[in-house]
C-alpha cells in the first residue's frame, strides 16, 4: 500500500471525499486573487450602472440615435434630397452647418432680410409670425422657389439644395420645434 499523506504531515487538510480516486486540499483561494475578484465585481456593477442608466451623460442607445441622425442629414445633404422636418431641426443644432447657413445667409440674403434677421424690404425671420409657412420644409420649400410677387428670387438653382438647406438651418437656430408658427393672412 502507498504512503498516503495525511492531515498531520501537510499545513493543508485533505477533503474527506474521493472522486476518482483523487482527492483534494482543502486550500484557501490567495488574497491577490480574492481581492481581483472583489474588484472585478465592483468594475463590473459601476460599469452596469454608469452605462445603463441616464444620467449626465448620453447612453449607449442616445449615441446611436445621435449618430445615425448625423449620418442621415450627411447623406440627404450630399445626395441633394430633401429634408424632413426632423432633420432640418438636427442641422440647425449643428454649429458647422449654422456657420455655414450663416455666411451664404450674409453674402445673399442679408440685404433684404438684414443681418441680425429682423427684416428690412424682406419679412423678420426671428418671430414666429410666417408669410408662406414656418415649418422646416417649407421655409426650403420658400427658399428654392421664391416669392416673385413679393420680389424674393428663385434660389434654387443659385444656391443648390446644400447651402439652401444650410440656410433654412440657420433661420432655425434662431427658434426652437417647440415656438408656434403664426401664418401671416
């Protein structure tokens, strides 16, 4: 028969039961690796925690729905297609675009409807009183087209349908999807 070490002769017990014919130390885990574990679990419930729920930050799900808005309005932007509302309302948030909405605003628009939007011989473009329809698409749709009667020039095919939605999104920033749209009569 073996020499089977026992209890007395290891710093370790020996489990009492068999499986196999093996059997095992009854060993305490090492602190470095307890203190790994611990650890991993705490990294883990912050990182549920800071990732999941809303707060001062955009979430996972927010990223996504701001970036796949910013890729729409890139795409209709470059492709010429019109625009929805929705997103001539993302474009008028996005300061590169206002920037640019503005410049073209300045070289073409300014001397009618002034600098600041107040109007002078065109109508003021700050307050929510709308001659020919205050929503996004039809503050484009004005742009394009013109108003002959009224003096305002088709801009379509001058500007191109880029810097037209550029500038609509520049009359935007100045008001909010919320204000109310007053049809002047």
């Amino acid at each position: 028969m073996k020499n089977e070490p026992t209890t007395t002769d290891l710093e370790d017990p020996i489990r009492d039961h068999t499986f196999d014919g093996i059997q095992e130390y009854d060993k305490r885990l090492p602190n470095w690796w307890l203190w790994t574990l611990y650890g991993a679990i705490i990294f883990a419930a912050a990182y549920w925690f800071y990732y999941h729920f809303p707060t001062e930050h955009e979430t996972s799900f927010q990223q996504v729905d701001r970036t796949m808005n910013e890729i729409a309005v890139a795409a209709a932007k470059s492709s010429g297609a019109e625009l929805t509302d929705d997103q001539l309302w993302t474009m008028s948030k996005d300061s590169a675009t206002v920037q640019a909405g503005a410049l073209t605003f300045q070289t073409t628009c300014a001397s009618c409807h002034m600098p600041d939007l107040s109007g002078k011989i065109g109508p003021n473009l700050k307050d929510n009183l709308w001659i020919h329809g205050g929503k996004p698409t039809e503050i484009v749709h004005t742009i394009t087209t013109g108003v002959s009667a009224k003096g305002m020039p088709t801009w379509g095919p001058v500007l191109g349908p880029t810097k037209i939605n550029e500038v609509a999104a520049f009359i935007l920033s100045y008001h909010n999807p919320s204000d109310p749209v007053v049809i002047a009569k």
